[in-house]
C-alpha cells in the first residue's frame, strides 16, 4: 500500500480520532499534527499496524516558533518532530506535536524505541522540552549546571554565563558573561524580501 496523506489520515482519525489535528504532505513529505498527550500512544499504533510498519524512529527534535512567519501570536511556541521509517514498506513518516511555553511536557515514546532516549535528552537540553517518563531526562551536550536552552530563539549569542579555571580554586567556575554579544550574521527581512520580488515599495 503506498504512503499518502490520505491514507496515514484515515488510519489515524480512525483510531484516534480528535487527537489528530491534520496532515498534509508538502513536496511529498507527510506529515501528521497530532496531540501532544496522545503521541506515545500514536507512535506506538504506527509501529505496530501492519499496514504502516515505521519499525524505526530517526529522529526528535524540537521546534521554536517565535518570531517565525505568520505563525498566530496564540498557537503554542514549541513543537516536538518524530521522523519515522517503515523498512517493511519503504515509507517515511514526520509526527509534530505542539506544546505552549509554559508547560512544555509531552510523554516519552523510549518504551516504544530505546532510540528515542537520546534524543528526547537532546530536546531537552536544548529546548527545555520535558518528557514525562523518560528514564533519566538530564542534559547531554550542555553542563549539567548549565542554565537555560540554547537552540530557543530568545537564547542570547553568547549565553548566559562563562566558565573558566580557576588557579587559586583550582577548580572551573562560572561567571557571568564578560564578552559583548554582537550578531554578525545579516538578518532577511521578510517584507523587504518580499517586495524585492514583487517590485512592490509597500
């Protein structure tokens, strides 16, 4: 059976029916918007259901919303990405999920993949998203002291706070940040880009 939006739609509104929000498939990636509280669940009908078969999880990530492009000011700001593969039938699959700022928190999908356990790790390290059942949700390429997520977008360039040895401690310890944050990347402004094309002036 070939993978198409209509069909991962049907097979998931079937049995899950509210808990799916929507699919669509742009440039032919499908990809399926489902409720956060629901996804551990969902994952595991998706590897399981003979007719999809996605034996594989290749990826979380995380999403930051802010500031991104005519997304509505009261959507929530993150989401949680599963990219999925069925060997048995050749397909891919995308899974978002979306969870507001001030309660991030979503359920572990480890007892579905054991693959899943670093990965959600590296969401949470750099997003600040919580899984719920992780079995040992902690930092994994940031210190265990470090303070906030580096990958949100209202992270500051430089960060928070520096390390440095210490002789007379004869230990490393932080201070606050001494270096002048600056952003040399050029920043595309949306409308400027947008009436370049057009020849439009506003």
């Amino acid at each position: 059976m070939a993978l198409t939006s209509d069909t991962v739609e049907h097979a998931l509104r079937s049995r899950f029916g509210d808990a799916l929000y929507g699919v669509d498939a742009p440039l032919g990636e499908v990809t399926a918007e489902v409720a956060p509280e629901a996804i551990a669940e969902i994952c595991a009908y998706l590897r399981d259901e003979p007719d999809l078969r996605f034996e594989q999880l290749i990826d979380v990530c995380g999403v930051d919303f802010l500031e991104y492009r005519d997304y509505p000011p009261d959507a929530p700001r993150f989401a949680a990405v599963y990219h999925l593969l069925s060997l048995t039938h050749n397909h891919r699959l995308r899974l978002r999920a979306r969870v507001p700022e001030e309660r991030p928190v979503l359920p572990t999908v480890v007892e579905v993949w054991d693959a899943a356990n670093w990965f959600e790790r590296e969401a949470f390290d750099m997003f600040g998203l919580i899984f719920e059942g992780h079995p040992d949700l902690r930092r994994i390429l940031t210190d265990y002291g470090f303070a906030g997520h580096p990958f949100r977008k209202d992270f500051p360039l430089v960060g928070h706070v520096e390390m440095r040895y210490d002789p007379d401690r004869g230990r490393v310890i932080y201070q606050p940040v001494t270096i002048t944050e600056r952003n040399l990347v050029p920043r595309t402004h949306w409308q400027e880009a947008d009436e370049r094309e057009t020849g439009e002036d506003g």
